[in-house]
C-alpha cells in the first residue's frame, strides 16, 4: 500500500470515535519504533515531520525512511508537515511527495491566516493524489521551531470563527486550542494541583466546552490536538533517576484525550512523550552499563521504550488499535 493522506483515515475516525496518533520523527530509530508498534496493535499512523526535523535530518532521509516504513509494515501510513510555516515548505513538501500538510499560520491576523491556508488548499487539493491540509485557529503555549508562546500569551479558539474559516478556505482539518500546549512543561505549578501523595503536579481541565461548542458548528468535522503528551511520570521518574533533572514536567492526562478522541477529534499529535521515552532508555542503559559504547546497544533501548509507549498510546489513549 503507498503512503496515503488523511481524509478517509479520518472519516472511519469519526464514526468509530477514536484518533489516529500523529508522531513526530526525526530519526530511523523514532520511525521504527512508531511503526513496529502501529502495526503490532494493526493501526493507521500518522509520521510527521517538523522543519527542525527536516533540518536535523534532511528531507530526502525522512522521506526514505517513512516509505521503507510503509514497505516494511503495508500500513496505511500518513507522511505529514508538522507546523508548516507558509506556502513555500508546503509547496516543497508537496512536491516531495508529503500526503498531507499543516499550515500554521495561527499566529497572524484571522484575514491573513485566510488567506496563505487558502492558498495552499488550492495547491495541495489540485495536486494528483490529493494532498489533505490540517490549519489552525487559536494558539498554544510553548515552543515550536523557532515560535516560542509564553503561558498566559497563548489564546483559545473563538468557536464564533471557525465555521467561517473552513468555508473559506476549504481545509480538511482542524488544529483547536482547548488548553494543551507544547513541551514537557505544558502548565505552570500555579496552574495545578499537586497530588500530596506522589507529589506529581495536576493540571486544570482542558476546555471541552470549547470543544462541544466547535463541533456542533462543524458536524463531522476532523478536529486537531497538538500539544497532547501526557508526560508520562514513569518516564520522567527513569531520567531523573539515571542523572537527569526534569522538575515539575507535567502533560495533558490521558483520559481527557480519550475522552477527546471519542468526540470530534480525529488526530492527536505527540512528540514530548516520545523524546521522554527515548531518552529513558538512553539514560538508563547508560548508568546500567559504563562500559558500553556501541550506539546500538543504547540507542536499541531508547528504540524500545518509544515503541512499548506508542503501543500504549494506540491502545489506551486513541483507540485506533484494530481499525485496519
Ligand atoms: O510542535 C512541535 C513538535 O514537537 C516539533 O518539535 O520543532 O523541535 O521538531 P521541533
Ligand atoms: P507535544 O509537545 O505535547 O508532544 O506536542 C507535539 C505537537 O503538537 C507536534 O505538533
Ligand atoms: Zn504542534
């Protein structure tokens, strides 16, 4: 099967009430695991890639990577821009063979933003196979390639202008901010509660009154969530323990993008937890074992531990295991 793009994974999605895990790769051992574990659990698979990623490891590797991916697995797998900038990197990503863009032009005037996802909708439907493109409306706290949103300077989606933004500019999906953020840091101690018995932080709800209110004005209409690691505490617990020093990194609970993939949301974009995955498994083989120095042996880990988290994800918190 060649890669494909997101319409159809996402109708079936809708229906069924579960998400397809959007994961961010930047190496052979990332996509490995992604797809090891996707196709262990027999599920559809987002891979997307960043500009920071197309930087660090060049597009045409990338783009290799995924499609031995697709051969090795016979997947229906999704090659994805994350964060597209403007017209030009979905362009080049179009071109290059992407099945599907995200142009995120979030942070500028609602006119503005109009105007470049159009432009690049008209590009990516008129390219043959259709290319499907995901926007955004609304912006998320932290730091995405060069774009840094302090917290308390990010802005929930106004549901007042989404119907608008769709109609006129034809996108196929829809990144909303409902109080996810991105990072390993995704809400302030001030923010959250913290649990007197771990001493682990609990942050606030994320707004599913947004949410309800989006979707009632686009009937089955594939919604967005970036920012949606959870942070998984026996990662961090790993890394702290083999010599790192994450203090308070809190995500987003799970059963609240559970309880988000059973509603409008047909794509849930993770990338913090599988950093925290990799480099528990890096740490630990490290302390475990001085003496080793061949990347294989710890990198191998690292790899391990990233597929036993997105098996999880998959089954525990989209739901898309078996919806092949
Ligand atoms: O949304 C941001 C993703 O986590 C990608 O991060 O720009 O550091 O590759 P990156
Ligand atoms: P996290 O930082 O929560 O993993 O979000 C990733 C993301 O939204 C990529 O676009
Ligand atoms: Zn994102």
């Amino acid at each position: 099967m060649p890669l494909v793009n997101s319409k159809e994974l996402f109708e079936k999605a809708y229906k069924e009430g579960y998400a397809i895990g959007a994961f961010n790769c930047n190496n052979m051992e990332i996509v490995q695991a992604i797809t090891e574990a996707a196709k262990e659990c027999n599920s559809p698979v987002i891979l997307q890639v960043s500009a920071g990623a197309r930087k660090y490891a060049k597009p045409v590797y990338l783009k290799k990577m995924v499609e031995a991916a697709v051969e090795d697995t016979g997947l229906p797998i999704v090659l994805h821009l994350d964060h597209g900038a403007d017209f030009e990197i979905c362009k080049d990503c179009i071109d290059g063979g992407f099945t599907s863009v995200m142009i995120d032009c979030s942070s500028k005037p609602f006119e503005e933003n109009i105007a470049i996802t159009r432009k690049v909708v008209e590009y990516a439907h008129a390219h043959k196979p259709y290319v499907t493109v995901e926007a955004e409306l609304g912006t998320l706290a932290g730091i995405e390639d060069e774009v840094k949103v302090e917290h308390g300077a990010e802005s929930y989606t106004n549901p007042d202008q989404v119907e608008e933004f769709v109609k006129r500019t034809g996108v196929d999906s829809l990144a909303i901010a409902i109080g996810t953020s991105h990072g390993a840091y995704k809400f302030r101690p001030e923010q959250c509660t913290r649990d007197p018995k771990t001493g682990v932080l609990l942050p606030p709800p994320l707004r599913f009154d947004i949410l309800e209110e989006v979707s009632k004005r686009l009937p089955g209409f594939p919604i967005v969530l970036h920012g949606s690691s959870s942070v998984n505490q026996e990662y961090v617990k790993i890394i702290n323990e083999h010599g790192g020093a994450l203090k308070d990194a809190v995500g987003v609970p799970e059963d609240q993008l559970r309880h988000a993939a059973r509603m409008a949301v047909c794509k849930i974009n993770i990338d913090s937890d599988l950093r925290l995955a990799m480099t528990a498994g890096i740490r630990e083989h490290m302390e475990n074992h001085p003496d080793h120095f061949d990347p294989r042996q710890y990198i191998g880990d690292g790899r391990a531990y990233v597929k036993q988290l997105v098996k999880h994800k998959i089954t525990d918190v989209l739901g898309s295991n078996n919806k092949i």
